[in-house]
C-alpha cells in the first residue's frame, strides 16, 4: 500500500504545468517532445530519494529550439509618409512604400501543416512622420505557427488602403529564412504596381498652403486612387518662390514659378512647372478701347492693387495677338513699354494692348484699339463747282452756301461736320473781321473788307479730321457806261 501511495504521489507531482500544457496544445506532438525535455526529473523517477521534505524546482520558461514550430515575424520599414523626404529603396529590409497603408503577407507554405501562412497588417497611421528614409518601422507577428530553419517563398502585396483594401501599389517577393525565434530574413525584390505619376502643371496662391494635384497610374492606365501624403515631391528650383512642406502642403512665397517632379516608390514624374500667384489685380485706361486713324498716337496707363510694401507696382505693355503671344514686328502698331503710349500703324484692324504686372507677372489686362482710315472732308459749294484749286472768290457782303462730304466715316457714327472760319493756321477768327459762317448749314457771309480769308469743315466723328478753302474777298464792280 505504501508502494502505491508513492507511485500515485509522483503521478501527480509530475502533471505539467499549466504553461507547459498550453505549449503542447500549441505546438503538437513535436513540442509535446521538447517540453517534456524540460521538465525536471527531481523526485519523478529514475533519480531515487524520498519525498518529504521536497521542493519542486519552478518551470523555466520554455525557449524555442530548432524544429520547434514559433510565430512568423515579419519586420516593415515604412517609408515616410512625408512629401517632400526622402525614400527607401534597400533590398535587405523589407520597405513599406509611401503609398501604402496596408500589407498582406503570405509565407508559403508557411503552416506547420504545409498550407500558406497568409496575415494582413495595417500601418501605424498615428505615427509622426520623419525626413528619414524608414520613418516606421514596425514588426508584425503572424498569427499562427511555422517550422524555424527552414526557407519558404514570402510574397507581400501593399495597397492604397488600411485592412489590405483599395489597389495594390506595390509588391515584394523574397526566398526567406525564418529563425529560431520567429524572425523572417531574406534578400526582398520590390515590384511597382503604380507605373507612371501624372503631374500637370498647376498654380497655387501666395501664403495659402494647398495640396499638389497628381495621379499614380497602373501599366494599364488606371487611376490608382492613393491618398494624400502617398506622394513626396522635390523641389528642383525656385525654392524663393515655393516652399515644400514635410506635412505635405506646398506654400507660395512670392509670384514666380518653381519645377518640381513627384515621386511615388518606384514611379516619378517628369520636371513640372508650378506657378505661384497673387491676388494682385491689374486695371487699364482707358477701358474701353478707343478708335484712332493711321499714325495716330493713344496713350494707356494701369494699376496694379494690392502690391506690398518694397514691391514694384508697375506693367509692361505689349501689343499681343488673340492667343496672348507679344507682336512685334509693327504690324499691329507700337507701344511703349514702360509709358504705355500706342501708335497706330498704316492700315485699319483692331488691336490688343496688354499691360502685365511687374511683381506678379502671371497677372495681366488687356484693352482694344481700333485702327480706322483717316476721316476725309471734302468741301464743296452750291452750285458745285466754284471751288477752283482750293479757293473760291466772294463779293464783300455776299453769301456762299458751303457742303462738305466725309469718307471712312464707321458705320453708326457721324458723318456731319462743323464749320467755322479760321486763320490760315486753322486758329478761329470769332470776331467777324473774316466774315461769318453758320456752324451747321455751312453759309458763309463775306465781310464787308476785300482780303483772303479761310473757312474749315472739321468732322463731328473724328475731329482730327478737318478741310480748309480760301476765300477771295472782292470789290464790288462798278459797271462803266460810255455815252
């Protein structure tokens, strides 16, 4: 009885322990063997003595031997989600891509029982991002077991969003051993499913931080739809004018333009213009546009409002064509750079005149001219035809009905003319010492003294436009009657 109560003693004393029974669950038949390698002997048989008085020695925590199957471990160094650092490409460390939010890992035929060991991981999205190149880096424990010490093909897919959702950006591919303790190593082959950045031209406003537009493309021309921070740009001159921020945002320091590509992984874009404006507004006069003959001159000015203080708040005139393009050849006529004065050319047509800001050269106005042959004012009497070589005699106190008829007048406006008398440099003569003519109908009354006097018709339309005719104040004749 004795012999049995012993024997049944050491059944008991040697019951595993709670963690040495969950190993064995875990692990199955061959953890089953190792643990029990670990178990102390003291008192359990085959090492003799009694068993009062006994201390049991504690269960050490079990380590992971070869063969012992352990969880796979898999380690991502995330790329900064920071659009203007710096990026990763190292082929011994398994790089998570600016794009990516999300990563499935398979390890094939990973599982103790020859099946693929497939987990899915999401980055830390809370983390703060940094200018270095792994800006996370995070390991990730799958999240059942494989055999240590042996290698097996691993391929991880990264998409656009958490939870292994949205579109692939990016794949890895690697032959890879795994460790006593977990740990996966191997040599990683990237692939890019985001083959061609698309980054147009773009403007942006002074002071305003504003997201870049962009699209990431697959080789079949889809829109990869990846999100804000999954782009980092670089900024490859005109950093006076914008300024990239490790949050992202591109900033306009001043009215300018800068180039800059973007960059997504493995993908970039090519060299692209982003031009920084202002809320500067650029107001010529006069506004509406003028009509002027051949030769003739039109002056313009314009303001430029709001300028800051130091800044320069002048324009540059050009005459441009319809596609915004300088001409400068005369063809459209002259203009003053700095002054704004416009001459027109030899012909007719209607013409633009640009002025452009000096401190923001993104921001112009525009005016028309139009360019008309010169108003014609030809003179006439009634009866026609007294006007000889450009005079015509009057008796003194006697009326001559004048006419005047103007050409190239524009359709719509006044062909009419105003008459008055005038010295032979066309200054008027209002004292009546020249004699007197009605303004509208044109009657001229010769004064009551012989000389040479002037009249002049000047066009209502274009007053630039004007005629003159002498006229020869004569005697009155005294017929002779002989007897």
């Amino acid at each position: 009885m004795k012999d049995k109560e012993y024997w049944m003693d050491r059944r008991l004393r040697c019951r595993p322990q709670a963690g040495t029974r969950r190993l064995w669950q875990q692990a199955g038949a061959l953890t089953l063997l190792s643990a029990l390698a670990l178990i102390p002997l003291t008192g359990c048989g085959g090492g003799g003595g009694t068993t009062s008085g006994t201390t049991s020695t504690p269960t050490p925590t079990p380590t992971p031997t070869a063969g012992a199957p352990v969880a796979a471990k898999v380690t991502i160094a995330w790329n900064a989600r920071s659009r203007s650092a710096s990026r990763d490409t190292s082929s011994t460390v398994l790089i998570g891509p600016t794009a990516a939010l999300s990563a499935v890992i398979t390890l094939q035929h990973g599982k103790v029982d020859g099946g693929d060991l497939v987990w899915t991981v999401d980055r830390d999205t809370a983390a703060p991002t940094s200018p270095s190149p792994a800006a996370q880096q995070e390991s990730y424990t799958a999240g059942d077991l494989t055999l240590p010490g042996k290698t097996y093909p691993l391929t991880v897919q990264f998409y656009a969003q958490a939870d292994g959702q949205g579109k692939i950006v990016s794949s890895a591919t690697a032959t890879v051993t795994v460790a006593n303790d977990g740990t996966v190593t191997g040599a990683y082959t990237p692939t890019g499913a985001i083959a061609k950045i698309i980054f147009p031209a773009q403007t942006i406003p002074i002071g305003q931080p504003a997201d870049l537009a962009f699209q990431a493309l697959d080789a079949g021309g889809n829109d990869l739809h990846i999100t804000p921070g999954s782009v980092y740009f670089l900024l490859l001159s005109g950093s006076a004018n914008l300024q990239l921020s490790t949050s992202g945002a591109a900033t306009g320091l001043k009215p300018g333009t800068a180039t800059v590509s973007a960059f997504s992984d493995l993908a970039s874009s090519v060299p692209t213009t982003v031009t920084v404006v202002s809320n500067a507004v650029v107001a010529i006069t006069p506004a509406t546009g003028p009509t002027i003959t051949y030769a003739q001159t039109q002056p313009f000015t314009a303001t430029v409002a709001p300028v800051p203080p130091g800044a320069d708040p002048g324009v540059t005139w050009t005459i441009v064509d319809g596609a915004g393009k300088p001409i400068t050849d005369g063809s459209a006529g002259t203009i003053d750079a700095k002054t704004g004065l416009y001459t027109a050319p030899q012909h007719s047509g209607t013409f633009t005149v640009q002025a452009k800001s000096v401190y923001d050269p993104s921001k112009t106005a525009t005016a028309k001219v139009t360019v008309i042959h010169p108003i014609v004012v030809t003179p006439n009497t009634v009866p026609a035809g007294l006007i000889q070589n450009g005079q015509v005699d009057v008796i003194v106190n006697h009326t001559v009905p004048f006419t005047a008829a103007t050409a190239y007048v524009p359709d719509g406006q006044s062909a009419d003319v105003t008459w008055s008398v005038v010295t032979v440099n066309g200054t008027p003569v209002t004292d009546g010492s020249a004699g007197t003519i009605d303004a509208a109908t044109g009657l001229y009354t010769a004064p009551t003294t012989r000389g040479t006097y002037y009249v002049q018709a000047t066009s209502n339309f274009d007053p630039t436009a004007s005629a003159r005719v002498q006229i020869n104040v004569r005697g009155a004749t005294v017929p002779i009657v002989v007897q």
